[in-house]
C-alpha cells in the first residue's frame, strides 16, 4: 500500500511508529528496507507489524515507497 493509504489507516496522531530494524539491497543500497511496530497510543499495544520499503532506480533516479 502507498504511504498516504498507510497513514490513512494508521494515523501517526493514534499510533506509533517504532523503528525495530532496517537493512539495505542491491549493489549500491538502492533498496532500503526498514522494520516497524504499529502501536495504539491509546492502549500500548502492538497492533500490527510493518515493513517500510523505498526503492530508487539508479538509471532515471526514480523512487517508489510502499508499506507492506
């Protein structure tokens, strides 16, 4: 799902976006993939597990950012 669509859905006013990790791919780091928990502020729960993925094209320097 695209970053407006996730937002959407999980507002960053009701939840917290925790960082747990992040790696890269391709032979110059064009792929950045970043690992997330989704908590509700209201009760502190995890409510979901995210995964964050924003990739750049080297030829044309394009970029796609999506959430999975």
């Amino acid at each position: 799902m695209t970053d407006d669509e996730f937002k959407e859905q999980y507002p960053p006013s009701q939840f917290d976006y925790v960082r747990t990790g992040k790696r890269t791919k391709g032979h110059m780091g064009q792929t950045e993939i970043e690992y997330y928990n989704i908590i509700d502020k209201s009760t502190g729960k995890i409510v979901r597990n995210a995964i964050y993925t924003e990739h750049t094209n080297v030829r044309g320097l394009d970029s796609s950012e999506y959430w999975d």
